[in-house]
C-alpha cells in the first residue's frame, strides 16, 4: 500500500502551555478548521473532543495528552489534495501534576505550539514546559491567546516571553486592537490586515487597516526583518544595502532559522473568538519541521553498545518508541507509538529491544482523541497506536529483529507524594491491585509499593491533584472502592561526607558456610545526580562473578536510610577492596556483606533527611498581600520576588512540601476565595535539624 502523503508534508506537533492558557480551546478550532470535527467543542461546556475523559470535561482541565490526525492546506494556497500538508497533534496537559505527559509526547514530536494567556503572559509552567522543549531541542512557534480579555496586551506578554523564556522571539503578527476592540491580526511579512468571518470564523478575508497601527507595525516590520537578516549572510547584506528584502525570502530564512531553535516567531490571536487560529497553522507549515528537516533519529546497537541511527525513510529498517500506554474500555491496553523509520504492517512481528520479547501486531489505529481509525500500514513519520502489546511499556523501542536499536528512553522525574490507600471491601481487594498495575503501566510517575511494616499500600505521584485523579479513575473504570489516608511527603536521605566502611558476611551452620567481605568508599554527589557505582577492584581480591551481587546488595540497601528509613539518593559508592573463600563464598553472601557495609557507611558519613521544596506563584489582589506573604514566611518558605501583573500582585517563593497540604483552603480563606496559586516541584533540599527531629520521631508520618 503507497503513501498517502509523502514524508515531507507531515507535521508532528504538539500544543503545550500552562493551565488555562487555553490549549484545548486552541487544538478545538484546529480540528474545526481542518474538517476533522463539524461541530466546535468548548471547554467550559463539557463537549471537547481532545478532553474526552470524564474527569477531563467535569474539571475542565487536560489529564492525558491526546493524539489526532488532520489535514490543513494554507490559507495562501489552492484547496487541493496536492497542497495539502497532514498534522497528527497531540494536546497535552498544563497541570504541573501531570508533567510526564508533557515530556513524553515531547520525546515524540518534531515541533511544538506553546499557548500563552494573552494578559498573564510568560506563567510558571510556560516555562517548565519550555525548559522540557529546550531539553529535546524541539522547535517551536508561540501563539499569544485571549486578545481579546480585558487587560490583554500582546506586547507586555511578548516582553514576557523575550525576558523570561528567549531573547530570540520575533513577533510576525500583531493584534489589530485589544481587549473589545480585538477585530483581527496584521501579518508583518506582507503588510496586511486579516479579519476572521462567518458562525466560527471560518473565511478569512483581507481589510483595511487604520492608519497609527500602520505606523506602529513599521516599527514592529523593521525589528523582525533585522532579526531575520542577522540569520542569513546574503540577507543581512541586502539589510546593510537597506534593499527590500521578498517576503519569500524573509519567510525561507526565518523556517531554517527555527529549525535551528536560533529564533521563535510569535503570533497572536483569540481561540475562543475564532480569531487568528488559521494563520498560526498556515505558521506550523512554513516554520515547524517535517521529519526530513530533523537529524536522524540516534540509539545503541544492544549487541555491541555501539551508536547507530535511523533516517526518517521507508525504506531503512523499522524502529518506533512507544510513548504512552493506555487502558481502552472497548479494545483493551493501547499502546501509542511513533514511526521513526520503515515501515510497519498489520500483522507482522516486531522485537522489543528493552524488553528482549517480540511483540505480534495484530491491529493498528489512527488516533483521532478517543476515536480510532483501523489501519493496514504505517510509514516512517507516523503516530499511531496497536493493541494486546503483552511486554511493552513507556520508552520501550521496537524495531526490525533482523536490525535491532535501542532509542534513548524517556526520563521521568521521581513522585515527590504518596498516600496510603486500603480497598472498602473484599470484593475491592482483588480489583484493587490489578486497577493499580494498569494505572502505574499507563503513567511512569505513578509508583505503587507496598510498606514491609505495616502491610499497608502506597501509592505515590507528583501531586494531590495527580493522586485524587487516580483515586477518581480506580473507582470509574475498574469499579474499585477506597479508602485513603492523609497525604505525605515523599522524603529521601543522602550522605554530607565521604567515608570508607567495611561489611562482612561469615555464617558458619554446619556443612558449607558463608563469606563476604567488602570495603567501600561511600562519597556524597550534587543534589539530583542519582547514584553511581564505582569498581575499583584490581588483580582478583573479589572474583568478578560477585561484582553484579555486591551493586545488587547496595542498591537494595539504598531503599532504607539509616535515619528514618526514608531512600538514600545522590551517592557515589566505590568497590575499593575485600575477600572472599574458594568453597564459602556466594552471590547471597557478598551481596548481604555490601548490604551491610552501605548501611554503616551510611550511618558515619554525617547522614540528612532531604525534603521537597516547591516553585509557589500565588495571584492575589493587592489588598491581601502582606497576610499572605506573612503566612508564606510562617510555612518556612522564601519569597523570591512580588511583582505586579494588571490589578494584582504575584508572589513567586520557594516552600517545603510539607508545609503546603490543603494550602488552597488557606488561601480562600485569607484572600475571601479571590487567590490563586500554582504549585511545582524545584529540588530537594536538607531538612533543618528540629524538623528532622520531629519527622524521626514520627510526628509528621
């Protein structure tokens, strides 16, 4: 079966934004405009289609990212089949809590739109998500949403962006009017007035623009074209020559300029008011990268650790990365993947190079939010997905049995919150552990874990919202009731000094014995770094059968601090010395022998609770200010910085976790339910010595 639409006209895009920027309002006009939907859903009456979880559309917010497939042809151009380009989008969540969604739909995509609030501007996770685009090298275009808002200002939420996110946007549209006044977008490139008309603003026609904004937008045409120029040799010199450089010209530089992320242009518009959502896709088009405009996508050789890589063709061997695992009511575990190279056919088989199993692909989809389309074949540059996948899991690779490659996976940040969580009834208890192994298979930051102590269950994610969710989805779609306890923090423990210790493990019961021996160094790292195993064994002390036992035992032993039996993270161990006995020694004995040594090197190297400390931007009417910074100061945060934005105040300070369960009461009740707050997680950091004390003594479990 040929292609449908060669490579070049594909584009892999994402929508990504902070919380009610209006992404899904934005993806919404995406699917209207390009025929994929005949109706406009709208967030605030339940009826999107991107948001199709109940959860979704009764709390108006994305939880998980969903994907769809749609076809746009330029406004400038023909409508034809030959000049129309295929989009497969994914709309992901701007809630911190669910930032795993963010980053793994990043991992995938070739470009993104980054949705911004018209009158907050540049927000904190705008600018989490454009550290995760940075990090992927993704990319993007902005699109400055909500024009039309009372206290909407393009050119403050520009500012916004150019100082807090990149020096390099360059506006190439600008609002004609704001606030009320919104009536349309000047395009910078050609100098013209665009108005959007008909029911959903479907016909986009050409007008007349007044005078002072022509004026303005000189000014504006000016900043953008010495920008662009200063990307291009040839350009910049017929800048010098102060030639008037085609808009063709200009356009071709500034897309190479953004595949090289070396600058972002900037468009403007009102999702919700049908206004300017055509011109920022014709901009996905002449700016955002197809899959040829990228280097080829890298990974190791599983046989011989050596880098390969896979170019965005049919015909090299087939590799894909599953990016997302869903539970479908109707067909069961989806698993969503994109195509990296070759070609995939219903059918075949495929071998999971992470796992080590093959994989038979019985039937695939198209995506479009919760509906499917059945297909035969995909092609290199596709998202798609499959079902009945028995070993695959997020940032698993599949690929060729005859070429295998492991792509670079999918890192994930660590829960920083977990609560007990008990079944209601019998009859739950069974459910129960099934419901939670398919949640924590579909998202890598929910973790389940039994406490050895108590019997009871944990479950652990990123915050109370991301947990509540899960809670919500046990009882809707698995049918299971429970109880949970109150929230805790999930803290770690580290070493402040580096230290040798000595473990030995010598049992003697009759017959053959047992005999470990070991002396580590154990040496403290920088907060976040993890933890590294070091073998500075020489000329056979340890026979190098015991080596993988003796990391095994100090990895478990990791779970388990030795001040309050929190785990201990960001240590370096090195294997300096030991012995072992011809006919005594084991792999059990030299891994309890390494077990031991951690723990009494853990237990000498001046050892610290760590605990979260959250990034807090609270939005609160000026009146309430020094109450809440009061009470922000009392929870043992610092206040990083209070600024104005139109008539209110935002606070941004750094506080502990622990301090901030049910602070959204709090804030009600000393704003009269005016503020507002969001919430993410920064870094660990030492627990001051009488917190410690409490939390030892187990005031605070």
């Amino acid at each position: 079966m040929p292609r449908a639409y060669p490579i070049e006209r594909y584009r892999n895009i994402g929508i990504i934004a902070h919380i009610d920027a209006g992404k899904t309002t934005t993806t919404e006009r995406i699917l209207f405009y390009t025929g994929m939907s005949h109706k406009i859903g709208e967030v605030h009456e339940g009826t999107t289609i991107m948001d199709w979880m109940v959860q979704e559309r009764e709390r108006g917010i994305t939880i998980t990212s969903a994907a769809t497939t749609c076809f746009w042809t330029r406004t400038r151009d023909e409508r034809k089949k030959e000049n129309e380009y295929r989009f497969n989008i994914i709309d992901t969540p701007g809630h911190i809590d669910f930032t795993a969604e963010v980053q793994r739909s990043l991992r995938v995509l070739d470009g993104a739109v980054v949705v911004f609030d018209g009158v907050a501007g540049v927000e904190p996770q705008s600018e989490t998500v454009w550290r995760q685009a940075d990090k992927f090298g993704v990319p993007r275009i902005c699109f400055v949403n909500k024009i039309d808002r009372t206290g909407a200002s393009f050119e403050k939420a520009f500012q916004s962006i150019h100082t807090k996110l990149t020096p390099n946007a360059v506006a190439v549209q600008l609002p004609i009017g704001e606030e009320d006044a919104f009536a349309g977008v000047f395009d910078l490139f050609s100098m013209k007035g665009y108005a959007f008309e008909g029911d959903f603003g479907e016909s986009v026609k050409e007008i007349e623009v007044p005078s002072p904004l022509m004026e303005e937008a000189k000014k504006w045409r000016e900043k953008m074209v010495e920008k662009i120029a200063a990307e291009d040799e040839n350009l910049l010199a017929q800048y010098v020559e102060e030639k008037e450089i085609p808009e063709e010209e200009l356009r071709k530089v500034l897309r190479k300029a953004v595949l090289r992320t070396s600058l972002v242009p900037v468009f403007c518009g009102s999702s919700l008011k049908n206004k300017g959502v055509q011109l920022v896709l014709d901009g996905v088009v002449d700016y955002l990268p197809n899959p040829l405009d990228l280097p080829p996508v890298k990974g190791t050789d599983p046989k011989t650790g050596e880098a390969i890589a896979r170019h965005p063709s049919d015909t090299d061997p087939f590799s894909a990365l599953a990016f997302k695992v869903a539970t479908d009511p109707y067909v069961g575990t989806l698993t969503f993947f994109r195509v990296y190279s070759g070609t995939l056919e219903k059918g075949s088989y495929v071998l999971n190079t992470t796992s080590g199993e093959t994989e038979r692909i019985s039937r695939m989809f198209r995506m479009h939010a919760n509906d499917r389309e059945e297909v035969e074949e995909l092609f290199a540059g596709d998202i798609g997905a499959t079902v009945g996948l028995k070993a695959t899991s997020t940032g698993h690779t599949l690929c060729d049995a005859n070429n295998p490659i492991i792509l670079e996976k999918i890192a994930f940040p660590e829960p920083v919150i977990s609560i007990r969580i008990e079944p209601k009834t019998k009859a739950d208890q069974e459910k129960m552990g099934l419901s939670l192994k398919k949640l924590s298979e579909e998202d890598p930051t929910f973790k389940v874990k039994s406490d050895l102590e108590t019997g009871d269950t944990l479950i652990a994610g990123m915050g109370e919202l991301h947990l509540e969710i899960i809670v919500d989805r046990m009882k809707r779609e698995f049918g299971v009731g429970a109880n949970v306890g109150r929230p805790q923090v999930a803290y770690k423990e580290t070493a402040r000094k580096g230290v040798e210790a000595e473990g030995k493990y010598i049992r003697q019961s009759g017959g053959r014995g047992q005999y470990g021996h070991v002396i580590i160094r154990v040496d403290p790292k920088e907060r976040g770094q993890g933890f590294e195993f070091i073998n500075k064994i020489k000329g056979g002390a340890i026979p190098q059968e015991f080596f993988p036992p003796i990391e095994k035992g100090i990895r478990e032993a990791m779970d388990k601090g030795v001040v309050a039996g929190y785990p201990i993270v960001d240590i370096a161990v090195t294997l300096l010395d030991g012995s072992f006995h011809e006919v005594d020694s084991s792999e059990f004995s030299f891994k309890m022998a390494s077990s031991m040594a951690l723990q009494e090197g853990c237990r000498k190297a001046d050892p610290v609770i760590l605990e979260p400390i959250m990034k807090l931007e609270v939005v609160i009417p000026p009146d309430f200010l020094g109450d809440v910074i009061g009470d922000i100061s009392s929870k043992r945060g610092q206040i990083e910085e209070t600024q104005d934005r139109l008539n209110t105040k935002v606070i941004a300070a750094k506080v502990p976790l622990s301090e901030m369960f049910g602070y959204s009461t709090t804030l009600r009740s000393l704003t009269e339910g005016r503020g507002t707050f969001t919430m993410e997680f920064d870094k660990y950091e030492a627990v001051p010595q009488n917190i410690a004390q409490e939390i030892i003594e187990g005031k605070r479990r």
